[in-house]
C-alpha cells in the first residue's frame, strides 16, 4: 500500500511544483535582465483563471482537436509515476522504463501537431511542422543518450540507474554518463520549447512554435496544454537532476528520508532552473536552420557517451 | 589517488579534449576556434598535471607548464592577432556543411575506437581509456584541415592534430623525454610563425584567406 501512496505523492509533486519551477524561471529571467517580473506563483494564478474560462471552439473543429489537451495532460501526468521524482524503486517500475517515458512524451508531442492541423489555422500548421522538424531530430538523438545512460547501468530501468548509480557513486564521473547527460539537457531545451530552440516568451507568429500549435485554444482547454507544458520541463529537469546526482532520493521509505528527498529535489531544481535561465539570459534565438546543428551537436554527445559506455569498461 | 578514479578522470578530460575538437565543427566565427583551441589545451594541461600528480613527476609538470605558456598563452595570442590583421570573422561556406560534418566526426571517432582496440586490450595502463579518444582528435583536426577552405581554419586544424598527438604521447607514454618534447614545442610554434606569415601573403595576394582561391594561381 506504502509504495503506491508514494506514487500518489509524486504525481502530487508533480502537479503542484510544475507552475512554480516555470514561475521561478520566469522571475529569475526577469530579473537577470532587469526587470521586476511577476512573482513567481504567477503561472498558478494564469491556469485558475483560464480553468474559470468559457472555452471557444471553432466549429471545423473534430475530435482530435478535443481529445489533445486530456491525452496531453494525461500522458504527462502518467510520466510523473515512472520518474524516481524522491523514492528509487518505484512500484510502476516494472511498467515502465525510460523508452516508455520517453514515448509517452512523444505521444503527447504527435497530438499536439495534429490538434494544430485541426483547425486548419495556418499558424497552428506551420508550428506543427516546425514542432515534428525538431521531433523527428530529437528522438534519435534520445534513444541514443538512454542507451548510453543504459550501457554505464546496464538497464534502461530508470530506478535501476539511480540505484545503481547511489551505489557506484564514481560512475557519475565516467564520461559517458556526463555526455548522456549533455545530450539529453540540449533535447530538453528542444522539447520543452526553451530558448536557443524556441522562444517560451513570444507571439511573435514568425518564431514560435509550441505557442504556435496551441493558438486555437481557450478556456480550461488551454489550460491543461499549459499545465501538462510545465510538468513536462519539471519531469525533464527532474529526470536530469536525478540521473546524474541523485543523492537524496529514498532508497528506503521513512518520514524522515522521504521529507528529506522532497528538499533535496526542490534544491536540485532550484540549481538546474538557475542553470536553464542563466542560459537562455545568455542566448540568442537559433535560426531555425540552425536547430538541426544543435540537435546535431546532441547526436554526437549521445553517440559519444554511447561507445564510452560500451567500449571503455 | 585510487588507480579507478584515476583512470575515469583522464578518460573524462580526454573526451573533454576530443568535444573541444568537435566544437570546432559546430562553430563558425574564426575567433571562437582560436578560443576553443585555447580551451583544448588547457584541459590537455589539466590531463598532463593529473598524471603527473599519480606518477609524482616533476619533468611532466615542466611540459604542463610549456605547454600552458606556449599553447594556452602564446599561440592564441598571435593568431587573434593574425586574424584581426586580416579582418576576416567567419568560416564561409566549408567544403562540407556542419550537420555532416558532425556525424563524420563521429564515425571517425567510432574508427578510431577500431583502430585503437589491439592497443587499448594489449595495454595495462591506467590510461588506456584515453588513448582512443586521443587518437579520435588526430583524425577529427585532420578532417578539419580538409574540410575548411579559410586558411586560419586550416591552421587551428592543424593545432588540434597536433594537440591529439600530445595527448597521445602522454597517455601511451606518461611523458617522452624532456629533449623530444622541447623539439616538438619548438617545432608547432615555429610552424605556427611560419605559417601566420602564409596568411599574410595569401591574403596580400587574394584579398581573402581563403585557400580555394589559390587554384587561380595555376593560370
């Protein structure tokens, strides 16, 4: 029974810590460019009041176009049990590994193109294009970082990793692990939409791509795409801090040392968003025919972190 | 220090060496390589004094420091200087464009793996992880040389092969004598001298560094 109460809880995590990392990220953005910026509890504030929304939808609009923000949120939120988020051997384990956490993100991606073929928008086209050019160069490029963090652990379990590298605490030092672990935070930037890759702040028609996709949405609708957007950067960043230093998570299930993997996760989060915004303070938005070079850049990390795990032992 | 954790590190700072060889690919101002040259071998810097702190080697924290003053300090300097001479800022149009350019890399890395197995299963050394990677940078600055037309870019191909085969050395050797070293010190920074004065009269001649031009000279 324990065990799937922890499950519960990372779910609730997930839920509730999710529009506050992008809140931190935002005020933090803000302020390293010198503004004031809203607080950061502003992204809980934004989907109260888009879920008090009516929706509006066009009337071209088919089932897919209804369908894509509940399989979206629900595809994300089932991410959320796989995910040592605090606890290592998680009962979902043996349902999931880190290909299926990988695809069900994919999945959410897929219908969020469709729904932005819908409509027949010619925005939310044109970003489902861009959306499935990125796609289409990421996916390798994940499954081959995985591989690679697979091949240092010898399993693609994701608890499994984490025990094993709490274990072998050396391993985080090989170089196959840190390259799995760059080319995996180069397709996080791609995949949440951050900046080199897209612009999180814009509506600017000509640069976005996620915001793209999801124009025609309104009211609760909306609300859940954007809620399931913020679980997915906290997963990302989540799985990352956790692959590559998961000191704190709960081996074993008291109070005390899951009250302690709660603080250890937020602290890990704290220094990765300060890590993703010092970065993107820093950037300046890819050309689109740049993307493939940086993707590019993330194969050959992952492909590189692949033969060190498998030909260096 | 543990001879485990020891080896890990030097295989880190080698591949660290081999993805500062990469970036090379993936950057296009010119100023950026010379600081990504600079960059590589400083961490080559780093991988000679760690082997040299595990060995307790005094002559190796010598070549360390030969190797900070002239490739860290002294080369990048003359080449930043040569490049704002000849005012040229980006790599135009390489021979071959940086997506494929990436992935060659890569299956030159993945040949050098090949080609480096009978050493690395033969060998004991700690170090032996490295010594792939190593020769992984040899290939990449010679497929830099090959592939980039600016004459600049040529030379920091060059340094990179060069910088490759330090490593090479260091690792399959723990440090050839103090003599060769000094030979080979002399010689890169020589060639680099000499070569600067190439790009001068190259662009004297074209107006441009670029060294596809130079096929005008066959008329």
């Amino acid at each position: 029974m324990i065990p799937y109460l922890l499950e519960a809880l990372q779910c609730l995590l997930t839920l509730t810590l999710a529009p506050g990392l992008i809140g931190l990220v935002r005020l933090l953005k803000a302020r390293l460019q010198g503004r004031r910026g809203p607080p950061a509890w502003q992204p809980y504030r934004d989907l109260a009041k888009l879920l008090d929304k009516e929706r509006v939808v066009s009337t071209q609009a088919s089932w897919i176009f209804h369908a894509t923000p509940h399989l979206v949120f629900a595809s994300t939120l089932v991410v959320s049990l796989l995910v040592p988020l605090v606890a290592a051997p998680l009962p979902f384990d043996r349902a999931g590994d880190l290909i299926v956490v990988v695809y069900l993100l994919l999945l959410g991606t897929f219908f969020l193109a469709l729904a932005g073929l819908d409509t027949a928008s010619p925005f939310g086209g044109m970003g489902a294009s861009r959306e499935m050019t990125i796609a289409a160069l990421a996916e390798p490029t994940i499954a081959l970082a995985i591989f690679g963090m697979g091949a240092g652990a010898g399993s693609t379990n994701l608890g499994e990793i984490v025990a094993r590298t709490l274990a072998h605490p050396e391993a985080t030092l090989s170089p196959g692990h840190l390259m799995a672990f760059a080319a995996l935070f180069i397709v996080m930037l791609a995949e949440c939409g951050r900046l080199p890759v897209d612009n999180p702040a814009t509506h600017l028609e000509l640069t976005m791509i996620h915001e793209a996709m999801i124009l025609e949405y309104s009211g609760p609708p909306l609300a859940l795409l954007e809620w399931a957007a913020h679980m997915k950067f906290f997963l990302f960043l989540s799985l990352l801090s956790n692959l590559v230093c998961p000191w704190g998570v709960a081996v074993e299930l008291s109070p005390r040392t899951l009250a302690l993997a709660v603080l250890a996760l937020v602290g890990k989060l704290v220094v990765l968003a300060i890590a993703v915004t010092v970065l993107e303070t820093r950037l300046a938005k890819l050309r689109l025919f740049r993307v493939p070079e940086l993707l590019g850049v993330s194969f050959i990390l992952a492909l590189l972190a692949i033969t060190s795990s498998f030909l260096v032992r | 220090m543990a001879p485990a954790l020891f080896s890990r590190l030097v295989t880190l700072a080698s591949s660290l060496v081999l993805l500062s060889g990469l970036a090379v690919l993936w950057r296009h101002s010119l100023a950026a390589y010379i600081r990504t040259f600079a960059r590589q071998s400083f961490l080559i810097v780093l991988a000679i004094l760690l082997i040299a702190a595990q060995e307790r080697d005094v002559r190796l924290c010598v070549v360390a420091a030969l190797v900070l003053v002239i490739k860290v300090v002294l080369i990048p300097r003359v080449l930043h200087r040569v490049q704002r001479h000849v005012a040229a800022d980006f790599e135009i149009h390489p021979y071959v464009n940086t997506p494929l350019s990436l992935v060659i890399a890569g299956a030159l890395t993945l040949m050098s793996y090949a080609v480096a197995a009978p050493v690395v299963s033969l060998a004991d050394l700690p170090t032996r992880g490295g010594i792939p990677l190593a020769l992984a940078t040899v290939f990449v600055g010679l497929f830099i040389i090959i592939s980039r037309r600016s004459a600049l870019s040529q030379i920091i191909g060059f340094l990179i092969l060069e910088n490759g085969i330090a490593l090479l050395a260091v690792l399959a050797t723990f440090g050839v004598p103090l003599i060769v070293e000094l030979g080979v010190f002399l010689d890169v920074l020589l060639g680099v001298l000499v070569m600067q004065v190439f790009v001068y009269r190259i662009r004297e001649t074209f107006d441009t560094i670029d060294v596809d031009r130079m096929k005008d000279l066959r008329h």
